[in-house]
C-alpha cells in the first residue's frame, strides 16, 4: 500500500475561545478576496424581505425609541444576517451560529470580523512570500542538477 498524506493549505484563526480553520487554496482565496461581494448577493435575499419596512435615515436614540419593535428587529436581523454571510463565506456554512451561540453579541462580532480580515490579509501576504521563496529554492536546485549533468 502506498500512502500519500495531503496537509491542507491554511491556518488556524482563533476568535475568542472559538478556533476555526482558513483555507488558504487558492481556490478559497478567491472567495476570501470577494468576500464583500458574495455577502451583498445573500444579504440581497433578506432585504427581499424586509423591502416594505421603512427605516428613518437617521438613527439615533430618539429615532430609535419612536421605531416599531419590529423595525428595530427587522434591521438587528438585517445587519445580523449580512455579518453572518461574511463569516460563513470565510471560514465556512455555520461559522457565524458557532460564534454566535458563544458570543450573542452582533456588535463585537462585527469589531472582530474587521480585525479577522486584516489579520487573514496579513498571513496570506506572509504565505505568499513563504511560496516565492520555495519555488526559488526548487529552481535554484533543478538549476543545479541541471548544470553538475553537463559537467
């Protein structure tokens, strides 16, 4: 029997006390870089639903406390869904649950979605460099094979 084993491109990320994994495939990085785009195309669904609700163009507290419940609830799930569709598309369907059952706290979890971003942008820039500098050095030696074969 032959037995290649296969480690996957990435990294663990750790929000709080929840870890999760980042593909760093290129595959997924694609998605990583659209991030923003594919969470307007879900959030576009939920804003389907709420097309009939009018929400005031200023929202302070006055605003706020002269707004139905439901509108209040409507927007809170509006924003919730949005963030949620980043951190599923990200780290995968049922991340943000996860978070969420752990954390029920939508503003932190959007604190720390902007902080998730510029960190994963960092370590991608990080691997990036770590591939240059492996494809040099498999180069570098197939180079050298190459020249000690003519000698």
């Amino acid at each position: 029997m032959i037995q290649i084993d296969i480690q996957r491109t990435g990294f663990p990320v750790k929000i709080g006390d929840v870890e999760l994994w980042f593909d760093s495939s290129i595959e997924n990085l694609r998605k990583f870089f659209n991030v923003d785009e594919l969470a307007k195309k879900k959030l576009e669904q939920v804003q389907e639903r709420a097309n009939n609700i009018q929400f005031p163009e200023k929202v302070d507290f006055e605003t706020i406390k002269n707004l139905d419940p439901e509108t209040v609830d409507t927007a809170l799930d509006l924003n919730k869904e949005f963030i949620a569709a980043q951190y599923d598309i990200i780290f995968g369907d049922g991340t943000f649950k996860k978070l969420y059952a752990k954390y029920p706290d939508i503003i932190a979890l959007e604190k720390a979605l902007d902080i998730v971003g510029v960190a994963i942008a960092q370590k991608i820039e990080e691997q990036e460099e770590e591939r240059k500098k492996e494809v040099e050095k498999k180069k570098s030696e197939y180079l050298n094979k190459k020249k000690q074969k003519r000698k």
